[in-house]
C-alpha cells in the first residue's frame, strides 16, 4: 500500500500496527532502563554484602586474642575503617547521569553523608538524606516497577519496642526448679 486510497482498510491497519509498534518500543525501553537501574541496585547490594562479610571477619580475627599481637589491632581497625567508606561509598552510588540509586524520589541528592569524624578524619556519625518514598519507573500502560530504592528501608532496620504478651494462657508461675 503506497497511498491510503490503495487500499484504506490495510492502511488503517497498518497505522495501528505502526501506533502498537512504537508503544511497544517506548515499553521495551523504559523496561530496560529500569533493569540497568534494578542490575546496579543489586551490584551494588552484593558489593556492600561483601564488605560487611569482610568487616565480621576482621572483627572476629581481632576478637581472637591467640591471633591478634601488638600492632596487628590497630591494622584490623584501619581495615574495617576501609571497609566501612567503601560501604558508604557503595550506599552512595550514582548511575551515569548523577541519579543516586538509593535516595528514592530524592534522586539528586547523596543518600548518605558524613557529619562527624574523629581525629583521625574517620566517620563516628552518619546521616541519611534522601527521601523515605521509594521512587517508581513507568513501563507500560498501568504498570510501574519501584527501581530507586530509599535508602533507609534498605539499610535502616526498624527498631521495635520489646515483645509484648496479652491475653490469658493459662500457665503459673513456677518455682524456677
């Protein structure tokens, strides 16, 4: 069909399959955006679950006073100094246009930064900036998939308050023998 006249019956279906075709590449795009979004969230996940396995280590080995001699406790520190400005640093990764992957809607801003130091220049207080919303990608018509993580339901755990027990069970206090 060369001219709509030709045949306006195949040209109209041929507008559709045209419409559907470019609806479904501007899907598959924002599906692979939100997959490289998704694949450096947990790249740096797995990174950041390294280096807390690297810092346990170290610390158990510190703990080992049959392994730790004079000067080796000092070393083990730095160590898990590094460990700990990698994490924030992996806390803080950005995508190639400056988007930081886990500061939700507050995607220009760090997620994490330091506000004290010792005098050793190291962090001792660490504060979270980004927005508690977790931000959404649209990837087709109705359906959307959150992709920029909100730093602190990612490494904040919330902090309950102790257990509580209500109700009757019927049990006695006993003698504790």
């Amino acid at each position: 069909v060369q001219v709509a006249s030709d045949d306006p019956i195949a040209a109209s279906q041929i507008l559709q399959n045209n419409t559907q075709l470019s609806q479904y590449t501007t899907n598959l795009t924002s599906i692979q955006s939100a997959n490289n979004v998704l694949q450096s969230s947990t790249n740096a996940l797995t990174s950041i679950q390294n280096l807390l396995a690297s810092a346990k280590s170290t610390g158990l080995q510190a703990a080992n006073s049959a392994t730790t001699q004079s000067g080796t406790e000092s070393a083990l520190a730095s160590q898990v100094d590094s460990y700990l400005n990698q994490i924030l640093g992996a806390a803080n990764t950005q995508l190639s246009d400056g988007t930081y992957l886990f500061s939700g809607i507050s995607s220009k801003t760090a997620a994490y930064t330091v506000t004290a130091t010792d005098s050793n220049g190291q962090a001792t207080s660490i504060s979270y900036q980004g927005s508690d919303q977790n931000a959404q990608s649209i990837v087709a018509k109705s359906t959307t998939v959150t992709t920029l993580l909100s730093g602190s339901s990612v490494f904040r755990t919330s902090i309950g308050t102790g257990t509580t027990y209500s109700g009757v069970t019927g049990a006695k206090a006993g003698s504790g023998i």
